[in-house]
C-alpha cells in the first residue's frame, strides 16, 4: 500500500517535471514573443470565463442549499436579525457582483495586445474623494441599523421574564430554574460537589436555594411568547451558549456572570411541521473552545406551547435539595463523587 | 550638499543622510565586520567569508531573507499537511484512514483521529500558518529582500540584529517542532489559547509540556518579530538613497514599512499577555482565572479576569491580520502597476489608506469579543471603528481596479496572482462587514462563516500576494526564471480550488455551524452537511497537491530554471532592478544609483521604452514626483 503510494508521488513528481521541460522546448521552438503572446490572451480569456462560470456556480450553489439552511428565526429578536442580515447580503452581493465584474473584465478587456496604448493616469482626487466617501455613507447606515439591533438585542430584559440559569462545564450543560419563589439562590463554586451539588448552591446562606431545581441533561425549558433572561455562567474554562435558531450567542465565562434575553416565538412542535421534521429539535451548540469534548457538548431547547405546558413540566420536577438531602443525613459534601456526566451529545446520538 | 538635493522636493527625512556618496559609507559602521563586494570594490585586501558566516550565520539581507522564505516554506507544507489530516475527518468522519495512523501514530489509532489530536491539529495548523509562515515567512522575506533593494542601501541598519532575528525565529521553530512530538500532544486551545483552557493543565492533554513550549516559542517568536520589525523601520527611514524621499518610495516598501510599525507596536502587548500566562500556569498566580472548580476540586484562584486575555491577545490578534495583509497588499499594488504598464492610480491615497489602516487596525481588536460578555456600550464603540476600517481597504480596492483600467495587460504568473489576491480580498473582505457588525456577529461568531472569511482575506490573500512576490522576485533572487507553465497551473488550480473549499463554508456557518468541531454527526441541525463537507475535503486535498506543484518548480528552478539575461526582466521601474543579475554582498558593486523620480513612471521614455527607471534623470521639462 504504502508502496503504491509513494509510487504515485513519485510519478506525480516526474509529470510535473515534464511538463515544465514540454513547455520550455516548445517556447524555444515557436519563439518566444509568439508563445508570449498567445498565452496572454489565453490567460484574459480564462480570467472571463473564471467570472462567467464563477458568477453563476455561485448563484447555482446558494438557490441550491437554502432548503438545508436554518429555518425561520424561532425567536421574535431573530426576526429583526434575519431582515438585517437579508439587507447586508443585497447590499455586499451587489458591491460583489460591480467590483468582481469590473477586475475581471478590466483585465480581459485590456489584455496587452500589438495596438494597445497604456493611458497615463496616476491620480485623480475627485474620484479618491467619491470612493472615500460613499463608502462611508454606506458604512455609517449599516452602523446605524446594526447598533440599532445591538442595543435592542442587549437592552434589559422585562420584567416578565423566565428567568433560567444556564451553566457550562466540561462537557455538558446544567440548567436551574427557580422554584415557587421565582428566584435563583446564590450559588459558591467552592461548594461544588459532582455527586450531589453539581452547581454549588448555597443551602445554608441562601434558603431560596432550597426549591432550585437542577437539570443535568441539558434540556431547556422555555414558553412561547414568554420572554426568558438566561444567566450564563461557566463552572470550569469558557464555554458558550449557541442557539443558532434563536440567533443568539453568549460565552459562559468562569468567575463571570453573562446573561441573554428573547422571545421564543415558535414552540417546538410548531418547529417540527414548519420543517416538516419529526425530529426537528431546537439546539444548544458550544461555541468555545473548552477541550476534547467540545463537539460533544450539546443540550436542547424545548419551547412549550402554553405556560400550562411548561407549568405541568415543572411539578413534575423535584428541587435538587430534596433529590440530594431530605431524606439523608444532613451532611452535604461526601468526599468520593459519582462519575461525572460527560459527553451528553454521545447519550443522544445513542438513542 | 544644498547642489546634490537640487532634484528633492520638500523631504525632510531625506536630510538625515547629508545626501553626498560618503553617505554610502558614513551609514554602514559594520562595514567594517562585513565582508563582500562593497569592500573588495574599494580595493581591500579581503578573504572570502568562511562558509558559516557566508551559509549559515550570513548577514547579508537577501541571504537572511532566503532563510526566512525556505523555513517558512517548511512550516507552510508541514500547517497543510494538518489541514490535510483534519479535513479528512471532517469530510469523512466515520471512515477509516491507515495513512493518518503512518503519520500520526497513536493520535490516530486504527486510521482514525482522536478529538484531542483533531485539537491539537488545528491549534498548530492556525499558529504555523498566521506566525511561522504569514508573518515571519512572508515579511521576513520580502522586508529582508526588498526594503535594502528598493530604498537603495547597501544591507540593513543593523544587519547583525537581522541575523540574529533570523536565529530567534530558528529558534521558535525549533521548539515548536518539538513541542509536536512531547508525549501529551501540542498545544491544542486554539491558536488563540483561551485561559482557563490553556492556563490549567488538567483541563485538556494539550494544556501541559505543549502548552510550555508553544509559550516558550511563541516568546521567542515575538522576540525574533521585534528584532526584525526595528530593523525594517530604521532602515527605510535612514538608509534611502540620494534622491529617495518617502514620497517616492514603492509602495512595497511603505507596505513593508506599516507592517513593522504594527508588530513593533503590538507584539510586545502580546508577550505580556503571554507573560501573564506563563505565570498563572507555573506560580499560582490568577490574572487570568477566577472561580474554577475542575478535575473534582475547587482552584484557589479568585479575582482574575479570563477577559483580560483576551483583550491582551486581541490587541496583538487583530492588528496581526494586517501585518499578514499588508505585504501583500504592497506587492500586489507593485505587480499590477508593472504588469499594466501603468502607474500606480493613486498613489497618495495609497499611502493614506495604510496610514488609515494601521491606525485604525489598533482600534478595532474587541470586535472579536462581542459575545464575550463585553459592556454592549463598548461593543458599540467597536462596531464604528471596524466598520470604519472599510473604507481604506475599499479606497485600496478601487485604486487596484482603476490601476488596471486602460491599462496594457501582461499576464504573467505574477500579474494572475496579483489579480487573485484583489478577488479574494473583495471577497473576504465583504464578509468582514457581517463580522463587525455586532448586532450580526451575536449569531455568526465562532462559526464557519468565520472560517470561511478570514481564510478568504487573510489566509488565502496573503498567500496569492506572497506567490505573486515569489514568482516577481524570483529572478532577482536567484537569477533565474521559475517554469511559465507550472506556474500558470498553480495559478488556477489554488484559486479555484481555495474558492471551492471557503465558499461554501459561509452557509454553513449561516446555518450555525460551530468552528472547532471535530464531528457533526450527532447533531440534528449540521449533520446535513456531510456531503457538502467531504466536497470541501477533496477540494482541499488537490489544493495541497497544487502546492507540490509550485514546491518542484520552486526548487527545480533555483539549479535548472532558464538563465536571466535582461537585468530587468519585467521592465519595471524600481530600483532593485538596477543591481546586477546575481547582486553581491553590498548590492551594487558601484556606487549606489541616485534617484530622480518616484517608482512608478510607466510613461514613455522619448526612446521607445514604456517605463522610466527611478534612477534616469530628469528630462528637460518634466516634472518630478
Ligand atoms: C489548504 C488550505 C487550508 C485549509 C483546507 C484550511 C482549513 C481549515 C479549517 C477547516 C479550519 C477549521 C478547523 C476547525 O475549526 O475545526 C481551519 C482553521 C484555521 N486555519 Fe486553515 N486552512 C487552510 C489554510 C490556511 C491558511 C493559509 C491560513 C493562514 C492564515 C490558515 C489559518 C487558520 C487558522 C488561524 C485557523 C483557526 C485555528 C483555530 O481555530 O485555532 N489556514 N483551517
Ligand atoms: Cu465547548
Ligand atoms: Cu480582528
């Protein structure tokens, strides 16, 4: 095998060679100005079939992979996004297609032949001025639209909002929502413990712990039409919270808090008739580099048609605090630990 | 003296050289240490240099730049073959392939890639290739090569700093070779190398000796970066000859000259960063680390900022793809100028907008931490400026296309890869006002779309503007010609291929699909792109067999390639040209030329040649520039 191969090198080798002698013989042969010549406008020919071919494999390419694109934006903040974002494709498509065009057909159309006179024209300040400034013009809308956006996107969240924690560690997601108090207690990484206090929640300085409720596989529970406020964080290096069909990211930064908000708008079940895929469902990518298992670190998004839905979920949830401890002598933080999740992408693939 | 500036419009910088031909001996003190032509011209009794001194530890800049072109040459084939090796993964992830475990060994057991190793690829893939190859490979060659040549002087300021900046990058190589072989793998936390991920050592295998030493050479590097860069400013600014005022100067040189400036301002940003990092890892110190609970214990460290590196990182980061840009973008200017027969078009907004963009290439850097938990308000800031960094890369642009319009096109190698790096920098470039903008970066970061635009502006770019130059300057530095035919071949088989593989990346990562992955499978909204994914494999791998194309011309070339006769081959204006077809040490065996003109008089000269040489005096009546 490895003898076949390093054969083909070989050869390849040798052909390479050959054709660079071919060629210098026959350059020798017809002369050299002639071979000059000939090749140049081989080469003006090719440079436009290039921006022919080019143009249209590229239209060709994009009509043809839009039905394996995302769907629509499943958050109402993504909406604005995807009308943004339609708007800079027209825009730079059409400076692509006029600058694209005009190199490759500068360069064809002036090709160096026998008659052809090079027009001496160093400099022209008014057109300096028109390419500096309409650029510019240009820019300062697409600045306006975009901080627009931003400001909009990273505005406070409402009041209303769910409120969830979102946690990042190697390599899988934790999620906590607050319980009948409606609020998260704090939480101390020194308090962390992989068998029963994955998050660190501080049971003795903040009861408003006790009724959290953890969620080690990933899955996050939201409501349609409700605006949820995720709190990010990281337990060990950063990780990044990616909700490609929410169109929003943000890094889980140990020793930092960060937080989104928006509005699902299309609950999951909605989801799996718009793409006509019964397995359609909504995912949490790690979008930061945090180690072997990184593409492995997948959670889900399970957005709820009513309240309701999500309320009858909820019940059947139990708060980590009487998972853990009711039940057990009192004494938190045994010294051995359970293996820890790993790899959650893997469990799903699995089923 | 007032009788030899009679020529020199307003230059103040042309002053610092008295402007006599004493000069030529006043601004080389070594020349005493040094040997060669510039010696044995004045009648010196001299031996030949012993061969290390002559080969190995050589001062000469066209020399050193030889060095610096040949192992950056190395690096580029060793980054591809990695490039080669993980996209076989990505483009058949559940196959099988007995040629990675020949290469690999055990980081491919049984012919497939194990995600540790798939990481520690790509962080070496990305670091070759932005440091070893695009900065130190390209402005170390054509800094070395062109800035003596074209300003007109004898060597470098200093070439003994030159040397020794040629030694430290050696070095940096050196340990980064090694550093792929240590037992827990290379370096694998991105060419970027986040903390916490690359400060702690139990958060991934190649956070431990790999990490050491891609530190240690990455130090090492940056060392190596500032010994050069000084050298290259100091250079351009002293050692002009006669006539050479900054107006008048390539825009080679002024590119070149940026390019320094930027390393020399924001590498040593970089070794702090770094410094930092060295010290959170070995003594317990938390700049950058703070609430970690890892491995089943609780760090001690509380306070530091993982932020703070990044900010560190991406002061160096961003301004980085400028001093991997604007070689090129020197280069190109110079070969479509010739090549066209044409002057450049605007050459002072050319400058401008280096200007511009070396400025502005400072006030930009967070726009690759919009969604790292930034003050929105400061990300705000970085939108308008990156946006604004558009505007002298579209001045640039259309001063290309109006440079080639009505022109007297020769396509030449050179001239192809000149009008391929235009294409690519249109194209990545606009892809580039996606990314600034913050409002749509908040879904596209960390994507392929990401990978897809800065392999288009910076990878392949720069690249096709360090081809173009290699395929310019190959007669000067070898005395030969490189093969039409291959070359041409090379040509077209790199820029088709390198659309095919990045173009194609954009929609996936407008589909969300994260970069650093080493597997999609499992995922319900990327795993649609496997097909696609192996059509940007194969095109990858004819890619690289291109590469060997341009390799055996390359090498062939320098022994066997055709004899240049014509001192100036490509009828060009600039001051290079005017040394012998083989120049020695010392460049110009005579005195140095005297220059007269700026460097792009593609006009006719009275005497039925289409250009005019810097060094051919004023005719009556004509204006000088
Ligand atoms: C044959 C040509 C090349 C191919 C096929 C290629 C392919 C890739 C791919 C697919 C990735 C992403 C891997 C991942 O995120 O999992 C990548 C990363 C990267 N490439 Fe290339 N590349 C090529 C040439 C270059 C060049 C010329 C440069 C020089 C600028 C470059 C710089 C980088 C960098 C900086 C990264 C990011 C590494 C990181 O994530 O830390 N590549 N390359
Ligand atoms: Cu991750
Ligand atoms: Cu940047």
């Amino acid at each position: 095998m490895s003898f076949i191969i390093f054969a083909l090198v070989a050869l390849f080798f040798v052909i390479i060679y050959q054709i660079a002698k071919a060629s210098e013989y026959a350059t020798t042969l017809r002369g050299e100005d002639k071979v000059r010549a000939s090749t140049n406008k081989l080469m003006a020919w090719l440079l436009l079939a290039f921006l022919v071919l080019g143009m249209y494999a590229a239209w060709h390419f994009h009509e043809s992979i839009l039905d394996k694109m995302l769907p629509v934006s499943a958050s109402a903040e993504g909406r604005e996004y995807d009308s943004m974002f339609k708007a800079t494709i027209i825009l730079t498509g059409i400076v692509f297609f006029i600058t694209q065009t005009l190199l490759f057909w500068f360069a064809f159309r002036y090709q160096s032949t026998e008659k052809r006179k090079p027009y001496f024209y160093p400099h022209n300040n008014k057109l300096e001025l028109l390419w500096t400034t309409i650029p510019a013009i240009v820019m300062a809308v697409l600045v306006m639209v975009g901080l627009k956006n931003w400001f909009l996107m990273t505005s406070p969240a409402p009041a209303s909002a769910q409120v969830v924690e979102i946690v990042g560690k190697q390599f899988n997601w934790l999620i906590r929502y607050p319980g009948a108090d409606g609020e998260l207690g704090r939480r101390n990484f020194r308090l962390i413990n992989d068998a029963n206090n994955v998050l660190g929640l501080d049971y003795k300085g903040d009861p408003r712990n006790l009724d959290d409720v953890v969620n080690q596989s990933g899955e996050l529970h939201i409501v349609k039409g409700r605006p949820v406020k995720l709190i990010i964080g990281s337990r060990d290096v950063i990780h990044d919270v990616g909700l490609p069909h929410f169109r929003y990211k943000m890094d889980a930064v140990p020793g930092i808090t960060t937080t989104i908000w928006f509005t699902p708008t299309v609950s999951t079940e909605e989801m799996k008739k718009i793409t006509k895929n019964p397995n359609f469902v909504y995912e949490i990518s790690c979008d930061q580099l945090c180690g072997k298992g990184h593409y492995s670190m997948r959670g889900t998004v399970i957005v709820h048609d009513t309240q309701e839905e999500f309320n009858e979920w909820m019940r059947k949830q139990t708060p980590d605090y009487v998972t853990n401890f009711a039940n057990k002598p009192a004494s938190p933080a045994p010294a051995n630990q359970a293996a820890p999740v790993t790899d959650s992408a893997k469990k799903t693939a699995m089923k | 003296m007032s009788t030899q500036n009679e020529h020199i419009v307003i230059d103040g910088p042309n002053l610092v050289h008295g402007g006599t031909s004493e000069v030529d001996h006043n601004v080389h003190p070594n020349d005493r240490d040094r040997h060669g032509a510039d010696d044995a011209l004045h009648g010196h009794a001299h031996h030949e240099p012993h061969f290390i001194f002559k080969y190995i530890f050589s001062q000469d800049h066209k020399y050193i730049a030889k060095q610096f072109l040949i192992t950056g040459m190395v690096w580029a084939i060793i980054g591809a073959l990695m490039s080669v090796f993980f996209r076989l993964q990505l483009g058949w992830p559940d196959k099988n392939f007995a040629i990675l475990e020949t290469f690999l060994g055990h980081w491919a057991k049984g012919g497939k890639l194990s995600p540790e190793f798939y990481y520690a690829l790509v962080t070496m893939h990305g670091t070759i290739l932005i440091f070893f190859v695009l900065t130190a490979g390209l402005s170390g060659t054509f800094a070395n090569f062109l800035i003596p040549l074209q300003v007109g002087a004898r060597d470098m300021a200093s070439p003994f700093m030159n040397m020794l900046s040629y030694w430290f990058f050696f070095t940096a190589s050196v340990v980064m070779f090694c550093s792929l072989f240590v037992q827990t793998g290379p370096a694998s936390g991105g060419w970027t190398s986040y903390p916490p991920l690359s400060a702690i050592r139990e958060a991934s295998l190649g956070s431990g000796t790999g990490m050491d030493l891609w530190l240690i050479a990455m130090a090492l590097f940056v060392v190596s970066t500032l010994l050069g860069g000084l050298n290259y400013v100091s250079t351009v600014l002293n050692m002009r000859t006669k006539g050479m005022s900054m107006t008048r100067l390539p825009l080679t040189v002024w590119a070149l000259f940026f390019t320094a400036i930027i390393g020399i301002l924001s590498f040593p940003v970089l070794l702090s960063g770094f410094v930092l990092l060295i010290f959170d890892r070995n003594f317990g110190t938390s700049f950058y680390l703070s609430e970690i609970f890892i491995n089943g214990r609780a760090l001690p460290h509380v306070g530091g900022s993982p932020i703070l590196y990044q900010h560190l990182f991406w002061f160096l980061g961003h301004p980085e793809v400028y001093i991997i840009m604007l070689p090129g973008m020197g280069i190109a200017s110079e070969i479509l100028s010739t090549n066209s027969r044409k002057p450049i078009f605007g050459y002072f907004a050319m400058v401008i907008s280096l200007v511009g963009i070396t400025v502005l290439s400072f006030l930009v850097w967070a726009h690759h931490m919009f969604v790292s938990g930034m003050s929105p308000f400061l990300g705000s800031i970085f939108v308008l400026m990156t946006l604004l960094i558009a505007v002298p890369s579209a001045v640039k642009t259309f001063n290309w296309l109006t440079t080639i319009w009505r022109g007297k096109l020769r396509f030449n190698v050179p001239m192809m890869f000149a009008i391929g790096f235009v294409s690519m920098f249109i194209s990545g470039g606009l892809t580039g006002i996606f990314l600034g903008n913050s409002a749509l970066d908040i879904h596209l970061h960390d994507t392929y779309f990401v990978i897809a635009h800065f392999h288009l502006v910076m990878g392949v770019s720069a690249f096709m503007g360090m081809f173009a130059g290699i395929y310019h300057w190959f007669p000067k530095m070898f005395g030969r010609q490189m093969n039409n035919t291959l070359g041409y071949i090379h040509f077209w088989l790199t820029f088709i291929g390198a659309y095919l593989i990045f173009w194609p990346m954009h929609y996936e990562g407008i589909a969300g699909m994260p970069r650093r992955y080493f597997d999609y499978s499992a995922w319900e909204s990327f795993k649609q792109f496997e097909s696609l994914n192996s059509f940007i494999s194969i095109c990858a791998i004819v890619t690289f067999f291109a590469q060997l194309i341009f390799l055996v011309n390359f090498f062939a070339s320098i022994w066997k390639g055709k004899k240049v006769t014509d001192p100036n081959p490509w009828g060009s204006t600039t001051l290079e040209w005017t040394t012998p077809i083989k120049p020695g040490h010392g460049n110009w065996p005579g005195e140095i030329p005297t220059v007269y003109r700026w460097a792009y008089d593609y006009k006719d000269d009275g005497n039925g040649n289409d250009f005019v040489p810097q060094n051919v005096p004023l005719r009556e009546g004509e204006e000088a520039h």
